[in-house]
C-alpha cells in the first residue's frame, strides 16, 4: 500500500488537521515539475521549502499541545489516586466500601482513556515522522536537489518523534496498578521469585517492530507493572540502560558452543546497569544443560567493583581477595560466600586459561514487568539494542588496554562509532519467562499477546550470537538461522480488529458494537487466539550448504532419524500465521548452524544397529559354510554367492557406522535413515537364492 493510502486509513479523525498533508506536497513537486518542462529550480524550492515548514510548525505545535494535556492529565489522576486510596484505608462500613469501588472503577477507566490517548500520540508522531521522510526522499529523487538532510536538521530542533514516554509509561503503570489492586498492590522484592522450587522456568523471544513498541507496552501494563527497583527515585531514562560485555578467544569457542547449544557451553560476561558511572558490576556465566543430563540452563554471577576488573581479568586480584571483606562483614552465609568465590576462581581460570579477551558489548534499555517478589511470570522488552565491537582481532585495540571501550556510554545511537563496530538492531526483544507447575497453562492474555500481529517469534534468538555473526564475518563460518533473513518485513495484518489498544472516540467513528463501548476492548481483546503450538509443517530443510534453503525459519532446520538424534523441539514452538515462509540463502562462504541434540542413548543405539548388520553378515556367512558341505559344484557357487554378500554387508554397514558417528559427535544435521542398505542385502539375498535355484534347475 503506497504511504499515502496508508496514511489516511491509519488516521484518527480528531487529529486528522494535524496530520502532514502529504498529498499536496507530492501534488506540489509534480506540479512545480511539469509547469517549469521538468526543471526544478530555486524559486521552487524555496516554496517547497517553506510549505514544508509550515507542515512541521503545525504537526510540532499539535504534539506539544497533545503532550501538555496528557501530563496535565496524568498528574490530576495520580492525586485523585492517591486521594482515593488514603481514603478507602479507613473504610469500615460496607456502603462505603461499594462507593469506593464505583470510585475505583471511575479511575480505572479514566486511566484506560490516557493510555489510549498515549497510544494514538505515538501513532500520530510515528506516522508524520515516516511522512516527512517520504516526502523528503521523494523531492530529492524527483528533483535532483538534495533536501533531506538539510531538512533533518530542522526536524532535529522540531523534535516531536524523539520523546522517550518511558517515564510515562511509568507513572501509568503505578497508578494503573493501584487502581486495579483497590489500593493494595503487591509488594515484596523485586529479584525474589527466582529461587522458588518446583517450577519449570520457560523462556520464549520474540520480535518486535518498532511500530508496535509502545501499543505492547500499554498492553502489558494492563496485567503486570512496570518493575521498578528503586521506587524512592524519580524515573530517568538512564535507570533502564543495560550493557554487557561479552568474553571469547580467537578461536570462537564460546560463540560455536552457544550457537550449537552444545552440552556445558558457556557464555561469560559483566554486565552493568546504568551510564558507566556505575561502580558496581557483575560477572555472569551462563552455562547450557542438555535436557538428558536431567540439570537445568544456570545463570549464576558474582558482583564486582569496576575499579577491580582489571586486577581480577589479570590474575592479579584472586577470588580469596574479592570475598574476603564479605567474610568479616558475615552479612552472607558460609556456603553462599564459598559457592560465589568457586564461581569466581572458575570464571577466572577459564579467561586466563584460554586467554579470553572482550569481543562484543550489548546495549538496550529494558522495561521489565513482573509483580514484586512473584517471579511467575516476567516479562522484559529491550528496545535501542545495539551490539558494538570490543575486540582487537583485526589490529585495532579498541579498549586500549582496560575491559570495555571508553569512547561510547549510553548515548544511543553512538554516532561517533564507525559502521563496521557496531549494529544497531532493527526491532525491540520481547522475552516473555514463564515459571509455572508442570502442565499449567500460561494465563490466558499472554496466550493471546504472543500470538497476536505485535510479535514475531524467534526461539533461541541471542543477541551476542547476532553481533558476533554480523560484525565479525571474517571470524565465524557458521551463523544463525535467522540472519539470512533480517531483510524481512515482520509486521502482520492484524488478527482481530478489537485486539490492541483502541480509543473510545475511533471505536464509535467505526460504528463498533453498534456504538456501545466494551472496556475490555479498549485495551485488550479477550479473543482467544489459541496456544502455541509447533508448526510441523515448516519442519524441513534441503540442504546445509552455502544454497541453505528452508521453508520457515523458525524451523528445527531437519527432519533427523529419531531412532539417533533429534531436533531440539523446543526451537520449534511457534504460533501459526508465521510471516517467514520464504526460502532463504546463507550468506556466500557460510553455513546455517543446526542445532541438534544428541543423548548419549544414541551412541548405543548406533552401536545396536551395527551389531544387528554384523549378526546378519554371519548368519549370510553360516549359510555359505553350510553350502559347502554338499561338494557339488552348484553349492560351491551359491556358497560364493553368500561369502560376497556377507563380506559386503560387513563392509557396508561399518562404513556406516563409522558416518553415523562421526556425524552424531560433530551434531552434523544429515541423513541418518538407511535407504539404500536394507534393499541391497535384500536383492543379493534374493540373487544368491535364485542362482541356487536356476543351477538347479538347468541340471
């Protein structure tokens, strides 16, 4: 759909003077164009020039407005919360307790009107903004004069597509909660939860267009607060802002080893939260645990003094030195402080001993939503991810000597940066962890957000494995399976039209429900698009070769021979409606990575398998020796008869053997079915029987 029909399907009526005329201004490129035989010259664009301006003053002054009255509305509900709250403490009479529940109710939908109305700013500011660029882009091709950038600038001081509603989002999501909890919201520590027992932890990723960022958000809202850890402090953007810098050798064992899930990968890292004034990281590995050992994936970290990394990445300052003062303190346990200083002594080993370096940093500030002290379901959204390069493997000592680069902080989007040390990733991660018993169902709306039009599904998607694989060609020849295709548009037609945010005024422009109102509507649609289910029609791959070509890309890449090795089923839970459905090729000189899991039950059964081929071969062989016996000359021909198939089969079946585990130890995603073995002992089976038979017969 060209932008200018998408523009005028995609406006609110209220807003609809507001909006770029974008129209009239291809209308006046076209005009000025065809009265001057095709030239463009000064006079022109200077009138262009100035309609445009006028544009922008006009979009800029209505988003200001707009902004202005939702603050004002946002601070007048937050005291009429607070009041209300207070008030409905000291209840004690049940009439006054169903008065305070109409209040409540009266706030809660008050609170849904500005939601929506953040949702349609965000809508309107988005869509101006891609007009501006269109129109922009068309001039300059039209006419031949470059506008765009100089234009930018103006843009730039007009900064209506540039407002963080973060801090926004926020206070919504405080008042939004309290409404909905009468007042009594859950309380506890935000990090608790994560040590429960007996519950089986679920991680799923998925994508999000930058479109959609904000509307999810809202939706979220709707069911979890926003997670804050210091509450007694005003929001700042920098308080979301999370970096990681990502440890490896030259080799790339730790990007092989995560990238094919082998058994006991590690990925090490320290981790920061905040701008770089930070005092205090974090050292993380994380460890991958086949589903067969019987042990779960682990995190585990330990905290340092940034003034100490260095000592400690050198050897310098020992693990015994980091936990010594948290011994005298005695504000920890005994085994906790041991089990930290193990984690430590190894983590340290493992650098020194395969003299790992930084390769990669990671940035992305993080809404997370989760109920205080209830782990059970958390919900993260990383948006502004960048991956940036640390490493000094093409001669360039990017860290001079120190752990992270000191050129950037948190300044997104790190203009000073050379495009080939950074990638900045084009959509917003949603990791959605459930922490549910065994067989309990997720709830029922995240059920129906993640099979909605705002996400795209990416099992096992890391952002380390991405930066690595994109801004270190020259160092990995394996890459991920959703590399070959990040070309792809992920935005999807919408499922239900009632699903989403929608404000009460475009509902009764649509005639919806025949002009009555469902509050359910408004923000989230209680259709029930079905669970996630594996979509085991896509479950096929040609080829792993440089002409890799799939159908689906969130398949498991292979249908493997489950008597040996098995796809990790897991990669593979995706919800039908999938937009990847297009064969894709990787990139020249690489190949798509398969991860396949293989248990050790496997190797036994290939050993099975050989031993029945060689049970074969002697019973082929005890006939031979008995054919003999009878000394004529047709028995000395069928004996040879079965001697060759014997010798044969013997052959054939240690070749493959051999194959099959040289493949299964490599995880290599190949063939392991016999087609061809079973119908050539059968057919020279059945030729020696029939060269008995016809001597037989001629004599």
């Amino acid at each position: 759909m060209k932008f200018g029909e998408t523009l005028k399907s995609s406006l609110i009526k209220d807003y609809a003077y507001y909006y770029i005329n974008y129209d009239e201004l291809k209308y006046a490129v076209k005009k000025g164009l065809e009265n001057n035989n095709g030239r463009w010259n000064n006079q022109l664009e200077e009138q262009f020039v100035d309609t445009l301006q006028q544009e922008l003053d006009k979009v800029y002054s209505f988003f200001k407005l707009k902004h202005k009255e939702i603050l004002r509305r946002v601070k007048e509900i937050e005291s009429l919360v607070e009041k209300t709250v207070q008030a409905s403490k000291n209840v004690t009479d049940i009439q006054d307790y169903e008065y305070f529940e109409q209040d409540f109710q009266d706030l809660e939908e008050e609170l849904s009107d500005i939601i929506a109305d953040v949702h349609d700013l965000n809508t309107f500011t988005r869509l101006n903004y891609i007009g501006f660029q269109k129109i922009l882009k068309k001039h300059d091709k039209l006419t031949k004069m470059i506008l765009k950038p100089i234009f930018q600038a103006r843009l730039n001081a007009n900064p209506f597509f540039k407002d963080n509603l973060d801090g926004l989002i926020v206070k919504l999501s405080k008042n939004y909660d309290l409404v909905r909890t009468k007042g009594n919201p859950v309380k506890g520590d935000s990090s608790a939860g994560g040590k429960m027992q007996n519950f089986v932890r679920q991680t799923t990723k998925y994508w999000v267009h930058p479109d959609n960022i904000t509307e999810l958000k809202l939706i979220i809202l709707k069911h979890l607060p926003v997670l804050v850890f210091n509450s007694n402090k005003e929001f700042e953007t920098e308080d979301s802002a999370i970096s990681s810098i990502y440890f490896d050798d030259k080799k790339m064992d730790l990007y092989y080893g995560r990238l094919l899930k082998t058994e006991g990968a590690e990925a090490i890292r320290i981790r920061w939260y905040g701008g770089m004034s930070t005092e205090t990281c974090f050292i993380e590995r994380k460890t991958h645990r086949e589903d067969w050992t019987g042990e779960k994936s682990v995190k585990a970290r330990f905290p340092i003094k940034e003034s100490k990394v260095n000592d400690f990445l050198k050897g310098s300052f020992t693990a015994k030195q980091l936990f010594e003062k948290a011994r005298k303190d005695g504000k920890k346990s005994k085994e906790e402080i041991d089990s930290l200083e193990r984690l430590a002594q190894e983590v340290q080993y493992r650098v020194l001993k395969d003299k790992m370096r930084p390769v990669m940093r990671t940035f992305y500030n993080r809404t997370a939503f989760q109920l205080p002290g209830d782990a059970r379901v958390r919900i993260s959204l990383d948006t502004e991810l960048s991956m940036i390069r640390e490493d000094n493997f093409d001669g360039i000592d990017r860290t001079k000597g120190n752990w992270r680069r000191m050129d950037i902080g948190v300044n997104f989007p790190f203009n000073q940066l050379p495009d080939e040390d950074i990638e900045r990733f084009p959509y917003a991660v949603l990791e959605v962890k459930l922490q549910t018993q065994m067989g309990q169902e997720p709830p029922q709306w995240v059920r129906e957000m993640i099979s909605s039009h705002l996400v795209e599904a990416v099992p096992k998607f890391s952002k380390f494995i991405h930066g690595c694989s994109t801004l270190l060609p020259e160092m990995v020849s394996l890459v991920p399976f959703w590399q070959p295709q990040m070309d792809i548009d992920i935005r999807k037609p919408k499922k239900d039209a009632t699903y989403g945010i929608i404000s009460k005024h475009r509902l009764l422009e649509d005639g919806s429900n025949g002009g009555q109102i469902d509050e359910e509507e408004l923000i989230g649609s209680s259709t029930n698009y079905g669970s996630v289910q594996i979509n085991e029609s896509h479950n096929r791959i040609e080829d792993v070769s440089n002409n890799t070509k799939n159908e689906g890309l969130l398949a498991p890449l292979i249908d493997l021979f489950q008597k040996y090795t098995k796809p990790d089923n897991s990669f593979n839970k995706v919800p039908d409606g999938t937009i990847f459905e297009t064969a894709f090729t990787a990139p020249k000189g690489k190949k798509i990575a398969v991860p396949v899991r293989v248990e050790p039950k496997v190797y036994f059964a290939t050993e099975r398998t050989f031993l029945s081929w060689l049970s074969i071969s002697l019973i082929f062989g005890a006939t031979a020796h008995t054919l003999l016996n009878y000394g004529d000359v047709i028995s000395l021909l069928t004996a040879g008869c079965f001697y060759l198939t014997a010798i044969l089969t013997i052959l054939y079946s240690s070749g493959v053997y051999v194959f099959r585990v040289i493949s299964i130890r490599n995880k290599r995603a190949v063939r392991y079915d016999d087609q061809i073995g079973p119908r050539l002992v059968c057919g020279a089976l059945a030729f020696s029987v029939f060269v008995s038979f016809l001597f037989r017969y001629l004599k």
